[in-house]
C-alpha cells in the first residue's frame, strides 16, 4: 500500500499526427464543399408559384379583411391579436424581386396601423386600415 502514497510517475505522451497532407487537405476539401451548399438547402423551398401566392392571400387576406368590426369598433386588442395575419400576408402575397415595391407598401402599411394601435388613435388605425385594405385589394 506504499505505492497509493508514493508520487505519480508522469509520462510524457506524444501526439503525433500520423496523416498523410492529402488526407488532410481532401478532408478540408469535402468539409468546404459541404459547407458551400448548406445556404442552397436552407432555401429549397421553391415555394413561389401562383398558387402559393393565392393560397397566401385568400387564407390571410380573409383574417384581415375579418377585421373590419373590429376596426369600426376601435377594437385595438383584437386586430393586435391578428398582427401574424398581416405579417403573413406581407411575405405571402409578395413573393420576389418583381414584387419588392409592393411588398414595402404593404409592410409601411402594416406599420402604420401597427402605430396607431401603439397611439391608441381609433382614426389613424381607421385610415391605415382602409389604406391597406385598398392598396392589398383585399375584399
């Protein structure tokens, strides 16, 4: 038991890379390669026909044209509630670079009735929401 108290014997490990400088490099090659095309698979979607757009903008179209009570009424909390719908709309309904223009008018749209309902102003939310309505033809 003399050996528990008696000090530990360090020995030095070497750590020798025993890889061939092509394995090295055809592994950072692969890892390249893999890491070039992980951006292409993130937006593989494709998701960009008509049909997406009218799907878009009949099912979120609909929720913000449902607010029109609301809206009359100066009911803040329930269009606030339908903030997703517009934000959907705006990113649905306008899908690329052609469409860009559009798509910032909706988005300075939705901002402003968002501000109105920060103001509590029954008015401005009135007059942003019959400005959106109409410049999203939404029926």
């Amino acid at each position: 038991s003399a050996a528990a108290f008696a000090p530990a014997t360090q020995s030095s490990t070497s750590t020798a890379l025993n890889m061939e400088r092509r394995d090295v490099f055809g592994s950072i090659g692969v890892a390249a390669a893999g890491l070039a095309f992980a951006p292409a698979l993130a937006l593989a979607d494709g998701s960009t026909s008509k049909t997406t757009v009218q799907r878009s903008r009949g099912i979120y179209g609909d929720r913000i044209a449902s607010l029109a009570g609301a809206v009359a009424k100066g009911d803040f909390a329930a269009v606030s509630e339908e903030k997703n719908a517009f934000i959907l709309f705006n990113s649905g309904a306008y899908i690329g670079a052609k469409n860009k223009p559009k798509k910032a008018i909706a988005i300075e749209g939705t901002n402003a009735i968002f501000a109105a309902i920060r103001s509590q102003d029954k008015a401005a939310l009135k007059s942003a929401y019959d400005s959106y309505i109409k410049a999203n033809d939404i029926t």
